[in-house]
C-alpha cells in the first residue's frame, strides 16, 4: 500500500496510489483509492471513510400505490371553487378530512376500513397529516357536527360559491336507522313505519346543485318543515323566487306563506283534498278532448288548466291524466274492485279518479311548458339516489346527534364534489366508470417524490376532459 496525502481545499486526505501496466496500451498507469481524512500527515494515519448514506429515492423504500382515482379527485378540487372553503372547514385537520371525502367518494365503505385504504392510495402521499384510526374519524365527525363548523361552510358557501338561480327544489328522504337518538323516530309513507331520520334537501332546479341541508327527526312530517327550512337558509342568504315541491309539502299554511313572501311555486295537490275532489268533478266531461293533448316525453297526456282559489288567493290548477298509465291502472283497478266484489255504483264513484293527478301554481303557464317544469323537481330524488347509491349513505353507523351530523355533512362535501365532477363528464362517462378506470393507474412512491406509470387511452380521456394535465412525476 503507497500512502499518499493529498491537499485539497485546505483540508489533507490520505489516498492509496498503486501502479499498474495497462495490458491495452502497453503503459504504466495509477490507480488511486480514497481511504479518508488525513489524521496525522506524518505517519500518514486516515480516519476509515464513512460509509456513503442510502440516498433518499434508494429503491429499497419504493412502494406502489393506486393513483389515477385520487388524482382525479385532487386535480379537480383543486380547480374547483369548492376548494377553498371546504379547506377552511377544519383549517387545523385539513388532511383528514380531505381523506375522509375521498375515502366517502372512492369506496364509500364503513370508516373502520378508511386507515387500510389509505395506506394503498395516493391520499397517503396528498394527505400526509391525516388520522384515520377509528376513534380519530369519531373526534373529526364530532367537529364537523358542531352548528358552528357547518354555519361557516353554507355562510360562504351559499353567499360565494354556489350558481344559484333562484328557482329550488325541496324534497326529504327517510334515513332508516336503529340509532337511539332524538333524530331517530318511528316515520315513513304509505305506511310503511319504521324507525328513521329524515333528510331534507334544497336543490337548484337550473344547476341541479344541492345548496342546503338539514336533518329532523322521522317522525316530523314534511308539511311541518318547509317554512323552518326557508327560514334557516334564508339566514346564509339563500331567498329563493320559485320552489318546485312534492304534494307531502301542501298545506294551507305553506301555500299562504309562498303567496305572502311572493315565492311563486308548482306543488302536486294531494288526492286528499277537497279541491282535488271538485277540479276532478269540474273536468270530468272536458279533460279528455283532443284541445287538451299534451306530448311530453314521448307520452300523451290530457291537461287542462283551470283557474281557481288556492287557500284564499288566485291560482292555478292543472288537470293531468297520462293516456297510457290511466290504462294500466284503470285495468288493475277494475280487475281487484271485482275480486273484492265492489258494487258497480262503487266502482262507478272511483273510476274517475283513476290514473290523474292535479298540479297546482300561483302562476298561469301554458301546459305544454307545466310539464318540463315540474319534473325537473326529480333533480332532488337523484341527488338523494346518488348519494344513496353511489356515496353509500346507508346504513347510518353513527351513534350521537353530533357524529350523525358530522357524518351527513361530510356526505354532502364529498355529494358537492361528485356532482361537480360528474357535470363534466356527463358526455363521457359517469363518475364511477372514471374512478374505476383511474383505480387501475398506479405511481411508484419514493420518499422524495413520486412517479406515476403511464395512463391507458380511456384514462387520458378522462384527463383531458376534466383538464387534468398527465405528469410524469409529482409535483411537475
């Protein structure tokens, strides 16, 4: 060994120098070998050299995670005016609940499954910071509960956020549940009793976007709670001009308080009622004559208007029969009324009644534009399907009034995300066939960056739809 010390930026090294003869060109040449920092230039003593550190991206701490989902998740609330108020939600445990709407929106499983999905998805590396262990996702749900956190969000959210134009459809949903809470009461339709709570949602009628949300006990009926449901969104600014509503909502109360606060408004008249009795008499002989055929939908129906009093003001009531279901159901109607061995005078009484419906307005429309109106008021029912169906709203799994809050306001922040980004590829696909697609692209995770592998066709479909740009790492 041919000790040799070198010095190089004012500090000494000891490097071992040996001679060889080249083979190829025949010449004598020197290799020469780091050994470490010099110690003693006399003898030539080194400290042994340190063993070079494992760098970070060492593919020893490689790991595959599912990416395509989450980033399309990520990539459009970040576009999405959304963003910053459900960021300033919970400022202080942002991660974890940004995972939980993802977990909400991706799987929609029970939360005691959301720390295994983590660990397997690119919310781990976009969300850090994130607590999903059970009694963590308890404590969040509980924080999202408080009327304080949610007062924030609808505050901004209705006076900033929202496209709102003025004309909203109310519905609720019964939530069937066993949960011993105040909430939860004996409730139902068409009696069908069971223990539930009730969701009533607010939806623009034009943008089909839910604007607001409350929960009562299943044992309030709806007609009980339009006029607490206006108050309340009124308070984040929410004053609607026109409101499409289901026949559970009519009532002289709730008709009167429309025509004072000049909200107009299309309601279905309950079958109950003695107007529907008399406006079903009036047209027994007129409704059906060729001058009342409506075509909507490829379905032909009689409607007749007829102006009339609606709890003490002018108004506006709509006879309807669809040509085709008064047949189905005129043909069950008769067969049971003879296995039940009605009277023909009994029979004779119930006929008319068959198969027609009466929709009632403070406004004078033309029929043929009634139609397209009113059932626009099915936005609300698949708003409520999808949150059902695809966000796995039930079974409730919650057991206080401030987590079961918590958990349907969480469901709406992922419903507000979804429909957003369903919007957007309605021409395309639905939401769940891009996130199933992007569930199959994967990135490889090191622990200074990760790279994500190559997106098939239909995913860069989807990418260039939602005016996600592909990159080849993150955070380039």
């Amino acid at each position: 060994m041919a000790l040799h010390v070198k010095l190089i930026n004012g500090r000494k090294y000891v490097y071992d120098v040996k001679s060889y003869r080249d083979s190829e060109t025949k010449k004598v040449k020197k290799k020469t070998t780091y050994m470490g920092p010099c110690t003693d230039e006399k003898t030539k003593s080194f400290a042994p050299k340190k063993k070079q550190a494992v760098t970070k991206d060492d593919f020893s701490n490689r790991q595959i995670v599912n990416y395509g989902d989450a980033n399309i998740l990520w990539r459009s609330l970040m576009a999405s005016d959304l963003a910053p108020a459900i960021f300033d939600v919970m400022p202080d445990n942002k991660d974890t609940l940004l995972a939980l709407i993802f977990y909400k929106i991706l799987m929609g499983e029970a939360h005691k499954d959301a720390e295994v999905w983590y660990e397997g998805s690119y919310a781990k590396i976009l969300f850090p910071n994130a607590r999903l262990e059970s009694q963590r996702v308890s404590e969040t749900l509980c924080e999202l509960g408080k009327e304080s956190v949610q007062r924030k969000f609808f505050g901004r959210y209705i006076g900033e956020i929202a496209e709102t134009s003025g004309e909203v459809v109310v519905d609720s949903t019964g939530m069937e549940n066993e949960i011993e809470i105040p909430l939860t009461e004996y409730g139902g339709r068409s009696g069908d009793i069971r223990k539930e709570t009730k969701m009533i949602m607010v939806v623009d009628r034009i943008t089909h976007v839910p604007l607001y949300f409350r929960l009562v006990a299943g044992n309030i009926v709806d007609v009980s709670t339009l006029i607490t449901t206006f108050s309340l969104m009124g308070k984040f600014g929410l004053s609607p001009s026109m409101v499409l509503m289901d026949a559970g909502y009519y009532s002289e109360k709730n008709i009167r308080s429309l025509f004072k606060s000049e909200i107009a408004f299309l309601t279905r008249l309950p079958a109950g009622r003695r107007l529907y009795k008399e406006l079903i008499g009036q047209t027994a002989k007129t409704l059906e004559s060729a001058q009342n055929i409506v075509i909507y939908n490829k379905r032909s129906l009689y409607m007749q208007r007829i102006k009339t009093d609606v709890c003490g003001y002018v108004g506006y009531a709509y006879v309807c029969c669809d040509i085709k279901q008064r047949g189905y159901k005129l043909d069950k109607f008769i067969r049971e009324a003879k296995e039940d061995k009605l009277s023909n005078d009994e029979i004779s009484e119930k006929m008319p009644y068959i198969g027609k419906f009466i929709l009632v307005s403070d406004k004078e429309m033309e029929p043929s534009e009634l139609l397209p109106l009113y059932y626009t008021r099915q936005v609300a029912e698949n708003t409520f399907g999808f949150a059902k169906s695809r966000l796995n709203l039930l079974p409730l799994r919650v057991h206080s009034i401030e987590t079961l809050r918590g958990y349907m306001f969480l469901c709406y922040l992922a419903l507000l995300l979804s429909i957003e980004i369903q919007g957007k590829l309605t021409k395309l696909c639905t939401l769940h066939e891009a996130l199933a697609i992007g569930h199959n692209q994967f990135c490889e995770v090191f622990v200074n960056n990760c790279v994500p592998l190559e997106p098939n066709r239909r995913l860069c479909e989807i990418y260039d739809t939602l005016g996600i740009v592909v990159v080849n790492s993150s955070g380039e």
